[in-house]
C-alpha cells in the first residue's frame, strides 16, 4: 500500500473500465494513469463519452476499474467491501452532483446533518456543525427550508455544504455547474475554492463550463477514454 | 433527525400513494380481525352447542357406546349415586366439576292414541331440577338462539321438566309435528319401550308439557324428554334408579383432559367397570365443522396475505424507482447495501404500523355495527336462526394476531424492493 505522506490523494494506474452495451463492449477508459495532489483544485473537460463520469466514478469508489488501480488516501479503493467503501466514502469522500441530488424530505440544514450522522456524530453536534455550515455559505435564512424551497444555486450550496461538512480529503464534483446559471455558477466555483482555501480540501471537478475551467488551479483533458495534456 | 424521522417524511412523500396502501393494509388487518371474530364465536358456539347436547363429560357402562344404543337398558348404571359421590369428594375433580346429573335413554315408540299417530323416539330420561342448567349453559354470554325474536317461539318457554308434574314430558317440535299434537296441549302419549329382563315391552303413558328442540333437525324429530323417574319406570318397573351416563359440567373446558384422566385412574383404583365420552367425541361434526371454517380461514389469509405483499411490493417499487438517483446520492455519502434496506423496510414499518392501527379500530368498528345490525342465518345442520357475531374484542389473539400479521406481510413485501434497491449500481443510479 502507497505511503499516504509521500504519496499523492489520488492515483490511478491504468484504469481501463468497459461497460456492456447490448452484444458489444464500450470501453470508456482506456488506461487512465493519474495523480493528484492534496489540496489541489483539478478541473477536468473533455466532450461528452469522454469518461470524465466513468473516471470520476472510478476515484469516488462507486465504480470499480475492468483493470488498473485506483488508490485514494493510500487506499486501493478495489481492495475494499461494500460496509468498508461506504464507511470510506463517508470519511474521506464528498460528492457534488449536477443535479445537486438533495433529499427533498429534509430541510437544507438535515440534508447537511445527514452525512455527519452517517459518520455516527452526535446529534447536537452535527445540528451545530450543519448549521455553521450553512452560515459560512450564507444560508442561514434557508436552514429549514427543504430543497423545494430554495433556488437552485442555493440548493448547489446546500449540496456543497454536504459535500464538505465531514472535511473529506477529496470532493468530486461532477458539472457541478451544468444547471445552474452562470452568475450562480461562478460563485459555487467561487465557494468551492474558498472552502478548498480554508478547508484545505482537494477538489476534483469536471465540467463543460469554460468559465470554471478558468479557475482552475490544474486542468486535465479527456478524450476518448484516455487522459490527454491540457 | 432519526432514520425513524426520515422514513416517517418519505411515507409521506406521496400522500395518496401510501394513504391507498396504509387502506389495503387495514382493509386487510380488518378483515382478518372480522373473520377471525366470527371463527372465535364459531368454536365458542360449538363448544356451548357440544355441551348443551351431551355435557363436557359422560361416563358409561363399558362397551355402551359400541354397542349400548340399541338396548340402552341393558348398559345402564346401577350405581349412579355411587358414581357421582365418588366424582364429587375427590379433590382433583371436586373443585373442577359444576354439575354431576344422570340421564337414561330410552328409544322405543310414541303414540298419540287420539291423532291415531306414532312415531318412533329417542327418549332422555333426566333430573328436572338439573337438566335445565345442561341445556342453557351458556358461560361466554353469546346471544343464545332463544332470545332471538324470529326463533322464539319454537323454544320451551316454562322449564322443560317439572318435579312437580312427574307424568310431564316435552318432546322435540319435529316429533309433535309427526305426532299431529301442540306444546300446549297438554296431550296424552303412550311411550313404549323394551325392559331389559325378558325383552317384553312395557307401556307408560305422559302428558306433553311442551314443544322443545335441540336446534338440529335429526334430533328435535325424535326427542322426548321426560323425568328420569318416568324412564327408569318405563324401563326399569320396580327397580332402584338406573342410568345411562353420568353427565359432567365443568366449571371451565380446558379442564377436560384433566379430568378425563383424573376418571381413568378413579376407575382403576376402584375398578369400576366404566368408560367415559366427551362432548367432542359424541358430536364429531361440530369439530369437523369448525375444521372446515379454519381452513377456510386459512385459505383467505393466504389470499389476503398474497394480495398485501404485491401491494406493497408495489408501493415500494414505485418509490424506488421514483427514488433511484436519491438512493445513488445517498449511497455515496456513506449509507451501506444494508442502511438502504433498514431505510426502506422502516418506511414499510410505518406503513404497516398505521395501516394495522387503522386496521384494528376499522375491525372495531365493522364488528360493533355488524353486532349490533341482528343479521340473522341458519348454520349448517341446524334448524334454527343464529345471530352473526364478530367476537373480535373477546380474544386478544385476534387484534394482536390480525395486526401483526398485516404488518409481518407488509414487511415481507417491502422487503424485495428494499433489497433491489440496495444492490443497485451507484454509478448506474445516478445516472437514472
């Protein structure tokens, strides 16, 4: 097992994932090898079937590579059983989607909670600790408003908060922009980095959106199942 | 918030399809509660039924039930007192027993010289100041065939037996309708019946005191009941007191297999030459009645069982799939295969735990209107109007039973939805 003091947050070896599609095999990683540091902000671009998605999966461990190795934190992501990825991803991993994925039947202030009492906090601190969140991203006002209620650059907030409030080394956000205007866009992108300056979290990010492209701090290309030089 | 909290939320979610499927649940949790009520009130009805008929207990002469209903006489006791002492003073049975009688039969022919009619009869011959507490036992207070309107007036409305009138017999509605005479009559019959000692018959006459009936035709077209005086001299003329059977009343039934054994071992320590029946045993088709309506019972939880399942099921592959991508999000945060299933089989407890609670005050409900409403039919091989009673409050086991069934079934359906969702792809799910 890599040395996690020397090692970078993620590595990946020769990725290769192949998806069934009807009588044929899609490959949509072709061999993917990457590292990427702590700390770092990393957007990813590449066209849609690029396999941003599939590397992306891939690192968060809610996919396994056809071949090759993914190491996340010194951990072979492969090596680990479902109990095991999940308690990983609940530690270690924070997850920004699209389509901000909130659980519609909590408040913004639970949906932030819920991951802390995944991790088995107790309740009053994490109540604490999502509502410190909430501040820290202006949505104090929105903290008993369910996601119904609220815009969608406040419920990318929300998602955002979730996505940080169990300090995870790394947050994968995937278009975490893609619905949202591009005012509002620009400052998710903006909180984002705040939260990776403060936090001192990595952030691995894809997206079609130029303008967050322009923020980054590292930018990686992907085309046809393989990484390409930025 | 508690996984309790957020299950409660997401039943919720979609208000009209959990109210449909909390409805099936106590639609179906009611309906077990009615027909398990009203196969309650069967069994109780059949036990009273059993030991109207023939008491809890009846203890013979051996081989009188092989072979003693042909020639009754030459079965009977002679040493009904003696029986009935020795039943009474033993302190296993003494404190179990409510009432020891005797009874003769008698079977021979009834004739009404003035109709110029006569039939043949299946005579008891039984103490009158007893015979009363025999056929109007009654402990579980169910409402007995006689106080309904549309059968009373077939039933004995002055005790059937009077010590005070010893020629007074009342004989079965059956009986006085082939016979031609009325309850209040006061007709004079001839009863003849064959005597042990030289098989020549001998010949008593009686007065009917009134019409009576057992409630099953076959009886009731043959029955005449007279003092057991009157049968033993019409049996027995000039001889000490025979019986029969030794009837026993128990204070409560679950006492008789205690009792039945107590009796085996009295007669082997005082080698009595005896055998004994219960009630059961002389009216097998109570129990094979009753035998039927448990499989009937049976068979609607079965349907009703397999009907909820697929409604839950359902319900909770509905939720799933509308659900897919938030089971996805959810599972990257952390939740476990196993959390997920947890999630969805708690949604299924709420479900399952407001339908059955609405379920049981339905059935409440549904068994006071229809207790109350006198919906009147006639049971199978009776000749009388029985009133529907649902005895769903009588018996814990059926609120209980009727509860934890539907909420076991719909834990059941839930459950293979609740797996499916756990071993979805993530990836897959988000993409949903």
């Amino acid at each position: 097992m890599p040395d996690t003091t020397t090692q970078p947050l993620v590595r990946v070896i020769a990725a290769k994932k192949d998806y069934p599609l009807g009588h044929r095999i899609v490959q949509a990683l072709r061999g993917v090898t990457l590292d990427i540091a702590s700390h770092s902000f990393v957007v990813m671009q590449g066209p849609s079937g690029s396999g941003k998605t599939t590397l992306l999966n891939l690192i968060g461990g809610i996919d396994q590579p056809t071949a090759g190795s993914v190491f996340v934190a010194g951990q072979d992501t492969s090596k680990l059983g479902d109990s095991e990825l999940s308690r990983f991803r609940a530690q270690r991993l924070g997850f920004v989607f699209q389509n901000f994925n909130l659980i519609p039947v909590l408040s913004a202030a639970e949906n932030i909670e819920y991951p802390l009492r995944l991790n088995k906090v107790p309740a009053p601190e994490a109540r604490a600790r999502a509502l410190a969140m909430l501040a820290s991203m202006g949505l104090s006002e929105e903290a008993h408003q369910r996601p119904a209620e609220l815009s969608g650059g406040q419920c990318q907030r929300v998602a955002v908060g979730r996505a940080l409030v169990t300090r995870p080394d790394l947050v994968i956000a995937d278009e975490p922009t893609a619905n949202l205007d591009s005012a509002t866009g620009a400052k998710i992108i903006e909180l984002m980095r705040e939260m990776r300056d403060r936090l001192g979290t990595t952030f691995l990010i894809s997206t079609h959106d130029p303008q967050v492209a322009a923020l980054a701090e590292r930018m990686l290309m992907m085309r046809d199942g393989l990484l390409c030089d930025a | 918030m508690t996984s309790w909290s957020l299950a409660f939320r997401n039943v919720w979610r979609n208000t009209r399809r959990s109210s449909a499927t909390m409805i099936a649940i106590a639609l179906s949790c009611a309906g077990l509660m009615l027909f398990g009520g009203y196969i309650y009130w069967a069994h109780l009805a059949a036990e009273i039924h059993t030991v109207v008929l023939s008491g809890h207990l009846q203890v013979f002469k051996s081989g009188f039930k092989a072979k003693g209903s042909g020639n009754p006489a030459a079965y009977a006791l002679a040493n009904y007192d003696e029986i009935k002492k020795l039943l009474l003073a033993d302190p296993v049975l003494g404190p179990k027993i409510d009432l020891v009688t005797g009874q003769l039969m008698v079977n021979g022919i009834i004739t009404s010289a003035e109709q110029q009619t006569s039939s043949t009869f299946a005579g008891v011959g039984a103490f009158p100041d007893e015979i009363e507490r025999v056929i109007y036992w009654n402990p579980y207070g169910l409402t007995e065939a006689r106080q309904i309107p549309a059968n009373k007036h077939l039933f004995a409305r002055k005790p059937e037996l009077d010590a005070a009138d010893p020629e007074g017999i009342t004989i079965g509605e059956g009986l006085a309708r082939l016979l031609e005479v009325s309850g209040d009559s006061r007709a004079s019959l001839e009863l003849t019946a064959l005597t042990p000692a030289g098989g020549l018959p001998n010949m008593l006459s009686a007065t009917v005191r009134q019409t009576s009936i057992r409630a099953m035709e076959e009886i009731d077209n043959h029955l005449v009941v007279m003092p057991i005086t009157m049968a033993n001299d019409l049996v027995f003329p000039g001889e000490p007191m025979h019986v029969t059977a030794v009837q026993l009343l128990l204070k409560h039934t679950e006492d008789l297999h205690t009792v039945e054994q107590r009796i085996d071992e009295l007669a082997r320590e005082h080698q009595l030459d005896i055998e004994h029946r219960s009630g059961w045993d002389l009216n097998p088709n109570h129990e094979r009645s009753l035998n039927m309506l448990d499989m009937f019972f049976a068979f609607s939880f079965c349907i009703v069982g397999v009907v909820l399942v697929f409604t839950i099921y359902n319900t909770m592959m509905m939720s799933i799939v509308e659900r897919t991508r938030e089971i996805g999000a959810m599972r990257t945060m952390g939740v476990t295969r196993h959390g997920i299933v947890t999630m969805f089989l708690q949604e299924s407890v709420v479900l399952g735990l407001f339908g059955g609670l609405a379920g049981v005050v339905t059935g409440l409900v549904a068994a006071w209107c229809i207790n109350h409403s006198m919906i009147l039919y006639t049971p199978p091989y009776f000749n009388v109007k029985a009133k529907l009673e649902l005895m769903c409050l009588h018996s814990p086991m059926i609120i209980v039973g009727s509860f934890f069934s539907s909420f076991t079934v719909a834990m059941i359906g839930a459950y293979i939805p609740a797996r499916h969702a756990s071993r979805m792809e993530i990836a897959e799910a988000l993409r949903h």
